[in-house]
C-alpha cells in the first residue's frame, strides 16, 4: 500500500507522495504530511555499515512509496555524488564534548544542499509521473540558504524556472554574493525591502491567489516549492540523523540501542522537523534541543505554550534564523493535535489574524521531547571562539548557537546523554562573523582576505563554492518593494 499524505488543515485533502513532491503546498494553505510516520526497517549492525546513499534509499523508500526502486535509487545517485566534498557526505567531527555532525560540504557549503540537491530530481521524476505537462516555477522565500541551494539545484533543469525572494539587508555578504551571481538561463533573484517572514508571508500569498494560478496554468505554468514547506524537502533530511547514529554505532562511540540528543539551530523548524521524525521512526533519539538565536519566538513557545511574533525582529550574525513564523511547526502543531486537521486550521487562522496563539496542556505535555534555549550575539561570538581557543575547531554562527545552547543545557541538567549537534553552514560562508569572534583584529578586513586569513588558521581549504564568486559577475541587481512580488513574478514569466 502506498503512503498517503495529507493536508495539516484539511483531511478529505489526500495525495500520493510524488503528487506532494509537485504541489509543495496544499490548496486550502496547509502543509502536506503522512498519513502515518513509518518504523525504521533498518538493524543497528546493518545501519552502522551502510554508506549515505544506501541510508537514503532505506529511509526515503518507506516515504516515497510511489517512487519506483529505480526511480528513487537514479535521485539519490544523481545528487550524492561529487559535488560534496567528502566521501561521507555529513562527517561528524568530534570536539570538545560533542559531534558536529557537518552537513555543509555540498555546492553552496550549507545544510540546504542535502535537500535541495535531490529535490530538483525528485520533482522532474513526480511531474513525469502524473503526466504533467506544465512547466514548474520554483517560488521560493529565502532567510540566505535555501535561495542559492535551489537556485543551483534547479539551474538549467528541462521544465523547471526557479525565482528567489530574498530581503536585500538580512543576509551575509557571501550569501548574497552567491545569489546575485547565480548562472541558469531559468533563474531569476530579487531583493526585496523587508525581512525573511515579509517575504514568505508573500510567497504563501502568491500560492493562494487563485486567480494568479488561473493566470499561470492559461500560459502553460503551475507554482511549487523548494522551501522546507514541500515535503520533498523534509524527507531527506531525516535521512543524516539516521546515517549519524549509523556512524556513532561503527565508531564504537554509542551502543546499539543507546540514545542520543539531538540539537538543532532552528530558525522555519523543518530540520528539528526532521529529527522528531526520525525519533518516531524508532531512531534512539532522546531530548531534541531546539537552539534560537534572539529571535527566540520558539524558545518561547516550547516554555510557555503560547506561540508569538508580536515582537521586535531582530537581525543577528546568524541571518538565517533571523525568522518569527516558523512554518515548518504547524507539521508539529497538527500531530500534537491529535491529527486534528480542524484544530490546526483554527490555530493557524489566530496566527494570521492575531500573530500569535496558544496551545493546549494536552498539547504542551506531548512535546516535552524538545526543550529550548537561546544565544545572544555576544554569547556565540564566545561560543566560536571558546572552542577554537580549545580545540582548534571553528563554527558559524549559526552552528554556534547551537552548541552555547547544548553546553548551557548540559551544565543546568547534568545530562551526559551523547549528543549530536547540527552544523548547519559552514564558517566560510560568514568569514567575517567568525574571524571578528576569534580575535578583534580582523575587524575591517576585506572579506575574502578574511576568508583567505580563516583558511589558514583553520588549516581547512577554501571551499569551491567560495572561489567561484570571488570575481563572479553580478547578474541579478533587482530590488523591490514587499508588496511587488506578485508584478515581480508576472513580468519573469511574461504573463500580462
């Protein structure tokens, strides 16, 4: 039997999982989700010696069930392959108490590329399986990653155009570098006056209107996407949770059956997401450790009950968790609710009315599973340079947050339990953060000779990602107002 999958906010609203791929979000505005999360068919001693490809296609085959075998193997193979820099695909690196589990050694060196490298294959193989004839617009919200992991998976893919929306003074210099400079005859970026919850609040708007949806589908296009809204996202991210118990089992660091922790810097929730997925697979996951930077409208959430974005956005050194809607917790909400679709709904309707709602007691005591923390600035700043200082080891800022949060958590619990810690993006991507945290000095430097200046004390080498746009030539200039985006897309599509 196929695994169905449903609407958060409406249960008549069932797709196959290829269908899901393509839409990326329901037509009544709700995240699809499966109809019942499956057991992990996987022995510890055959886990701890598969490869990364093989942990995908064990864990993506009980979600994508209308894939074929070689449909699925051919999308695993076309995106794990020599565009990550390491044979392993998501190390762990060991220090100073943690594994850093190093998702950031694909082509745009951040978390994303696990994703986002295999859904361009994934939404090609769905459109050629429900015989769909328009060609796909990728339309995308981006706090600095995602933008360019879709942008280079979906450049010159056959039947696919791709526009980013990203908020022209919320990412790091490097981040938007590599937008701005992104290559593909089907690529479109633009800046936009706002912040990163302006522009996916558009985004969600642009993929309600149906009278736009009328207008695309009578010039031949339909709208999906590459946001960690389209389930397409989520699924292979539960993936490297799984592959890093694997590596903690062959290390001899965990026995079989022994828990870990998991921590996440979190900012839209869809790879914390992920984890709890796999701990309800069965994956021996104990506390998920949800790490905000000041914008901790989660960390709020997951101590009160109350959910809020009535406040002041804040732009920190780590861009993108710079977010107050996290769109990936409805998913969470929704199963707290009992797979309540009409309660979901109701919450998610105070949302956009008020910007804030409150769960129930019931729902509260279901997600003691996670526990929150935050950092300010200041402390990852320490953070990046205490571990250097100590281990030689050099974070981002945003896998900083993270580990402030874990060795916070440690210290107030005593919880020695093993612990995994996301590493989100690496350090090159936000050079400038990093270095100024390791010492003052480097304050006024040029970036790349910051970049060239990290390399060397890290004894690590410039990733390709980085040299390509040292002199890159800018081909996307275009910056407009929050409330253009849907002019914006009409003239990329030539649609009157």
């Amino acid at each position: 039997m196929d695994l169905m999958y449903r609407s958060t906010r409406n249960d008549k609203n069932r797709v196959t999982a290829s269908q899901a791929v393509l839409k990326g979000l329901a037509e009544d505005g709700g995240l699809f989700v499966p109809e019942q999360i499956p057991r992990l068919e996987l022995s510890p001693e055959a886990l701890a010696q598969m490869t990364y490809q093989e942990t995908a296609y064990a864990v993506m085959k009980q979600y994508l069930t209308d894939y074929t075998e070689q449909e699925l193997k051919d999308c695993i193979r076309s995106a794990y392959d020599e565009k990550f820099d390491t044979e392993e695909i998501a190390p762990l690196h060991e220090a100073g108490g943690a594994y850093y589990l190093e998702l950031f050694h694909g082509a745009t060196i951040a978390f994303k590329d696990m994703a986002l490298s295999i859904l361009p294959y994934l939404m090609t193989t769905a459109a050629r399986k429900n015989h769909e004839d328009k060609e796909i617009v990728i339309l995308t919200a981006t706090s600095g990653d995602t933008g360019k992991a879709a942008l280079a998976g979906f450049a010159d893919v056959p039947g696919t155009k791709i526009l980013v929306f990203y908020p022209k003074n919320g990412v790091s210099a490097v981040q938007e570098k590599q937008m701005v400079t992104q290559k593909g005859a089907n690529t479109c970026v633009i800046g936009i006056h706002g912040n990163f919850d302006d522009a996916q609040t558009g985004v969600k708007q642009l993929f309600g209107d149906a009278a736009l949806g009328e207008a695309l589908a009578k010039a031949g296009y339909r709208f999906s996407s590459a946001n960690s809204i389209n389930i397409g996202r989520l699924v292979p991210q539960i993936v490297y949770y799984v592959y890093a118990y694997g590596r903690l089992l062959k290390s001899g660091a965990i026995q079989a059956g022994e828990r870990i922790n998991v921590v996440v810097p979190t900012g839209n929730f869809g790879n914390i997401l992920a984890a709890y997925y796999a701990k309800c697979m069965g994956l021996p996951i104990g506390r998920l450790i949800c790490a905000s930077n000041e914008n901790k409208v989660l960390y709020d959430f997951f101590r009160t009950g109350v959910y809020d974005r009535n406040r002041e956005f804040i732009l920190t050194s780590s861009p993108s968790m710079d977010i107050l809607i996290s769109s990936n917790l409805e998913r969470l909400i929704y199963r707290m609710a009992g797979d309540d679709a009409k309660e979901n709904a109701r919450l998610m309707a105070e949302l956009s009315a008020k910007g804030s709602y409150t769960v129930s007691e019931a729902m509260k005591t279901a997600m003691q599973d996670f526990t929150g923390g935050f950092a300010t600035m200041e402390e990852v700043a320490a953070e990046i340079a205490r571990l250097y200082s100590e281990t030689g080891y050099v974070l981002d800022t945003h896998t900083a947050v993270a580990s402030r949060v874990y060795h916070v958590y440690r210290e107030q619990s005593g919880d020695r339990t093993p612990a995994v810690i996301a590493s989100t993006a690496s350090p090159y991507k936000f050079a400038r953060s990093v270095m100024e945290a390791i010492d003052p000095k480097y304050a006024g430097m040029d970036d790349f000779a910051l970049i060239d200046e990290l390399s060397r004390i890290s004894g690590t080498k410039v990733p390709r990602a980085i040299e390509e746009i040292r002199s890159a030539e800018v081909l996307h200039d275009k910056v407009i107002d929050k409330t253009q985006m849907e002019a914006a897309v009409k003239e990329f599509l030539g649609i009157r």
